[in-house]
C-alpha cells in the first residue's frame, strides 16, 4: 500500500499579512523540500476560529504563558483570556493559508517556524527573525502574541486543520 503523503497546514496571520512580509515567509518555506499544494488568502469566520483554536487548548495555553514568564494564578482562567484574544485576532484581518506536503512535513514546518515566544525562538527561525514580540509583554498588553505564522504540531492536528481549512479539490497532489 502506498503511503499518504505528509501534509501540514501553514497560517500566515493577521500580523505579518499587514506588515508586507507574505513573501518572506513563502521563500523560507519554498527554500525547504516542502511543497507549497494548496494556498488562499481568506478570513476566518469566528465559527471557524473556534474551531482552529478550540476549547480543549484552554488549559494549555495557560500553562504556556505562565512558562514563559507570565504571572497567573490559575492556568485555565489564563487559558480562557488566551483563546478569546486568539480567535479575536485570527479574525481580525485576511491570513494566508497553505497546505504544505512533503517528508517529515509537520516536524519540517515547526522547525523553521521556531518557538511560539518570538523573542525566545531561535535565531534563523521564522519567528525568532522575523518578529520581536514577547508573551509576556502580549499578556500584560491583553492581547494575542503576534508570531508570523501558524503550523500544526503533529500529524493528527494537521489533518484535522487542513479539513477545516480547504475542500478536498483545493488541495493539488504535486
Ligand atoms: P504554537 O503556535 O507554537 O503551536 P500554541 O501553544 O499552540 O503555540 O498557541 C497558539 C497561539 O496562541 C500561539 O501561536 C500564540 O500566537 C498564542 N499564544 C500562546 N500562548 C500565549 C500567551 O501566553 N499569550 C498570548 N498569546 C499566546
Ligand atoms: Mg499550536
């Protein structure tokens, strides 16, 4: 039997959409053995917001915050700001959606994305070059860490992203 090809779901958000830096995202990608299948310019619904980023990420993403410096007494009410300013911001302008498709392309994608905290993402990375934000200073400032890209985490996500973000027909095996 054939195997599936790997496929990963990339976001260009909101933040590097209105900073001109489209381009600069799409040649680190292209620069790898990943292929770019499919890609749209789109704007979440929020329906499709909580969805990308649904409840079962509360506690997590509380527990990042607090790990990267934050002070919060309780993770999930932390998690719960979190996921409200995400879904918020993911809505907040047009982002660039991609499928990528290629070997090991989850684990490829999340290395040249780097660490979510930009300011502790390595230097080569995508977001370790290409934005100075902090966690700590976005959670002081009540709002969403602004880190250039999405990618999923594992093959799993991937696939249930990708679902929610195309239809079958616009994704292009190459
Ligand atoms: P990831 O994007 O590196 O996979 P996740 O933990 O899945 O990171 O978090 C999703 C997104 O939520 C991050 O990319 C970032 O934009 C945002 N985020 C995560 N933790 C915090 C936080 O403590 N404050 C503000 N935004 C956060
Ligand atoms: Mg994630």
């Amino acid at each position: 039997m054939k195997m599936e090809k790997e496929r990963t779901l990339v976001l260009i958000k909101p933040d590097a959409v209105k900073r001109n830096i489209i381009g600069e995202v799409i040649k680190r990608i292209e620069d790898t053995d990943l292929k770019i299948v499919a890609m749209k310019m789109t704007k979440a619904s929020e329906e499709l917001a909580a969805q990308h980023y649904p409840d079962s990420m509360i506690k997590a993403l509380g527990e990042k915050g607090i790990e990267n410096g934050y002070e919060a007494a309780d993770p999930v009410e932390q998690g719960k700001k979190i996921i409200q300013w995400l879904r918020e911001y993911i809505t907040s302008g047009p982002v660039v959606a991609m499928v990528l498709q290629g070997e090991n392309a989850v684990k490829k994608m999340r290395q040249i994305s780097g660490y979510t905290d930009p300011c502790k993402a390595e230097p080569g990375t995508i977001r370790g070059d290409l934005s100075n934000d902090s966690i700590v200073v976005a959670n002081k400032e009540g709002r969403t860490v602004h880190n250039i890209v999405h990618a999923s985490e594992s093959i799993e996500e991937a696939e249930r992203e990708i679902a929610l973000w195309f239809k079958p027909e616009e994704i292009y095996d190459r």
